[in-house]
C-alpha cells in the first residue's frame, strides 16, 4: 500500500465515516479500541447504520453511505 497516492475517494470514504457519526452520535466502531479498529478495517465489511438506528433515516441516506463506503475505491 505504501505505493498508492492519495486522492479524493479517501474523502469519500471518510465523509461516509462523518455521515454515520452526524447521525448516530458516534464513530463507527467506537467502543472499541483504536488500535483494534485501524487492524478491523481493512478486513471488515465496511461500517453502517447501527441495527437500531437503521428505521430512523431514508433510504436515500442510506445508499449514500453505502456508496461512500464501498471498500474498493476503484468503485467508490
């Protein structure tokens, strides 16, 4: 990875993170440990709404933040 450069779909994937934590309150994966969570990300399926806040926003939201956090940038 120390070869890729950085551009904007790191933007993208990060204002899906903000996204989530406008709406929530919280980070994705914020009971957790940093550390924890920068080795959880790269493995994981990407973060989203939690179960109990899924009702609460539309699906257009919902699609945008899917569509920010799309794990290949190549697609985001």
């Amino acid at each position: 990875m120390s070869d890729d450069k950085y551009d904007s779909k790191a933007d993208i994937w990060s204002l899906g993170i903000t996204a989530i934590e406008m709406a929530c309150g919280k980070p994705p994966y914020a009971n957790e440990p940093p550390l924890k969570v920068l080795l959880k990300v790269p493995t994981a399926a990407p973060p989203t709404l939690p179960d109990d806040a899924v009702d609460d926003f539309s699906e257009d939201f919902k699609d945008f933040i899917a569509s920010c956090l799309v794990k290949s940038d190549k697609q985001r």
